[in-house]
C-alpha cells in the first residue's frame, strides 16, 4: 500500500470514529426528553433512535454537499487538513462529554477543518459567505425557533388538556413522544451523519479519487457513515443524557412531546435546505423554551448558561486543536507519520478518559404525571 492511499484509509477511519463519537455525544439530543419522562426505557429509546439515525442518513445528501464544497475550498484540502480537522473534533467532543455538556459535534467538525485550512492555506482557502450563511446565522436562528415553536407548543397542550384528568393525558402524550422522538432521530440522521459524509468525499477529492468541482458523494460513504453513526447512538451518552433529561428542566411529558416535535421540524427543515445544523442547539432551545413557557423559573438558567458557552466556545476551541494539529503533522514531515503519532496519543487519551470516570447509569427519576397548567405563560 502506498503511503497516499495508507493516508486516506487512516483519514477515513478517523473520520468514521469523529461519527461515533457524534452518535453517543448527540444520542442526548434524541432520547433524554423521552428517557427523562418515562415514555419508553433508556435502552428501547437508544435502540429506536440508533435504527432511525441509520435510516434518516439516506434521506437527503443536501448537508452532505455542503460540508464538501461550501465552506471550505475544495481544491485546496488535503488528506492532512481533514485528519487534523477531525481530531480537533473529536478532542472537543471527547472534552464536552467529560464534563457532561451538550455541545455542537457539527460545529466541532467544521471548526477543525476550518482551523486546519487557516493554518495550511490562509483565510483565503475558507468561504466566508458560506460559513456566515450556512453556519453561523442557522446557529443563531435555528435555537430561537426551536424556542418560540415549543413555547407556543406547550402552552396550547395545557390549553387543551387543562380539565383533563391528568393521568390519561400523561400516557397520552407519552405515546406521543415515541413518534416525535422517532422523528427527531430520523431528523438527526438526515442532517448528522451527513457531515461525516461530506468529510470523507473531502479527503476523496483531496486523494484525486474524486474531482473537486461538485463531487458526489459514493454509496459505500453514504452507507459506513450511517452505520457509524447508528452504532455510536447505541453505545448511548448517558453522561449527557443526564444534563439534557434533568438538569435543565423537570420536564413533564407534554414539554418532551413539544421540545421533540418543534426540534424534528426545525432539523428536517434544515435538512431540505442543506445547513449544516447543530441538533444539540435545536433540542436544547425546544427544551428551554418548553420549560420557559410554562414558568421561568422553571429553568435551572445556570446549567442553560454552561451549555451557551460550550457552545460560543466550539469552533473556535476546535478549529484552534484542528490547526495544532496539522502544525504538529507538518514539522513531523507530512505523510502518515505524524498522523499515525496524533492517533497513539489519542488513544492514550481515550483510555485514560475510560478508567478514569466510570459511566453514570441511565435516568431514573422524572415526573410521573403531567399536571397540566392552562393559565401558564411565558
């Protein structure tokens, strides 16, 4: 094997563990509103969310495009730009998940790259118009609607349910929440696994395998990234799962149902339209504002303000790891030798984390009923 293609296998591997990670670091998205009210059991919620991601990253190829030819320049990547954008990535979610903080691994991933390319090429390698429109404005706006749609959501549920004996409605929404939380899995499918997608077509364009003018993205891409991304879900970040369920809200089945629904619809909207979403900032919006509309100090707003930072702090702090990264493989003479180094010390890192802190278990407590309050507002 020559050294170029032993390169591009190292950059796909690598970029198919950036997408595992974003499975178990995104699986909170997903499941902890339906985890947190009881409306089905962590492992079944896990399972559904991991064979929906699965089937959502066959959906649209939209994000997929955008990833591989609207932000960065095409022409100008590299197979060691796209291995350090995605060790800055992975580094930020493996540093999120630590300390149990919901963050963006899609913001994650285009910082790296974007550190990278900075670092390799200069600001003139990176679409700036791509990255403000594509990017930071959906990353600005996507949350807020998330917000409002919830708000609006959860009040008239209780406006609906006010009278109603609470422990049907409960169960009902409940069942509810299985086909908005199904929704939103499949949503994160279509708009997640994408990014690893567009990835891996950069580093095939960057090999010469595909050229740089609008390149499509292979089957077998399409299909590794979506098993990738399935079996991270599965594996289940309960860590996270804990700060998403719990510790912004005490959520009652109505705010889940509201918070899924009004997060599913904003991520396939996105979707369509080929943004790069963070589903991390959409949920977390829906959750705040399902909370938020029924009582402000509902809120832990603490918690909400950690988690704001996290995510202010993403691509910077991952594109300043990606652009590390590609110096450290540069002065290390280029080839597969300092990628090969960078990998060592990232295992050694990822042991350490593993013995290091023993996963928390799953959720166990949550309201029994929703009581339904047709008098809230915002």
């Amino acid at each position: 094997m020559d050294a170029g293609l032993l390169l591009l296998v190292l950059v796909v591997v690598t970029a198919l563990a950036f997408d595992y990670t974003n499975g178990f670091h995104d699986t909170a998205n997903v499941v902890a509103t339906s985890i947190s009210t009881r409306a089905l059991p962590p492992r079944l919620a896990v399972l559904i969310a991991a064979i929906l991601n699965f089937v959502g990253a066959f959906l649209s190829l939209e994000v997929a495009a955008t990833i591989a030819s609207g932000i960065v320049e095409a022409g100008d990547i590299t197979l060691q730009v796209v291995f350090a954008g995605l060790i800055g990535a992975i580094t930020w979610n493996l540093i999120t998940w630590w300390f149990g903080l919901p963050s963006s691994s899609s913001h994650a991933l285009i910082g790296g790259v974007v550190g990278a390319m900075l670092v390799s090429h200069g600001a003139g390698s990176v679409h700036g118009d791509g990255l403000v429109g594509k990017v930071f404005v959906p990353a600005l706006v996507a949350p807020l609607l998330a917000f409002v749609v919830a708000g609006v959501g959860i009040l008239c549920a209780y406006r609906i349910v006010g009278r109603l004996v609470p422990g049907p409605v409960t169960r009902g929404y409940r069942l509810g929440q299985i086909a908005s939380g199904s929704l939103l899995a499949l949503a994160h499918g279509t708009n997640d696994a994408q990014k690893t997608m567009g990835i891996i077509t950069l580093a095939l364009v960057a090999h010469g395998t595909l050229g740089p003018e609008n390149p499509e993205v292979p089957f077998w891409v399409v299909a590794s990234s979506a098993s990738a991304i399935a079996l991270g879900t599965y594996s289940g970040g309960w860590r996270i799962i804990r700060t998403m369920g719990s510790k912004i809200i005490k959520m009652d089945a109505a705010q889940g149902f509201s918070a899924q629904g009004s997060g599913a619809a904003v991520i396939l909207a996105a979707s369509h339209a080929g943004f790069p979403l963070s589903t991390t900032h959409v949920i977390s919006g829906g959750v705040v504002g399902a909370g938020a509309a029924k009582r402000l100090s509902a809120v832990k707003w603490g918690v909400a303000g950690n988690m704001a930072v996290a995510w202010i702090l993403t691509i910077p702090a991952a594109g300043a790891v990606g652009g590390a990264i590609y110096g450290i493989s540069h002065l290390a003479g280029g080839g597969t030798r300092g990628p090969l180094v960078v990998c060592g010390l990232l295992a050694v890192l990822v042991a350490y984390l593993l013995r290091a802190r023993r996963t928390p278990p799953p959720i166990a407590d949550g309201p029994e009923t929703v009581t339904p309050d047709p008098g809230a507002t915002a």
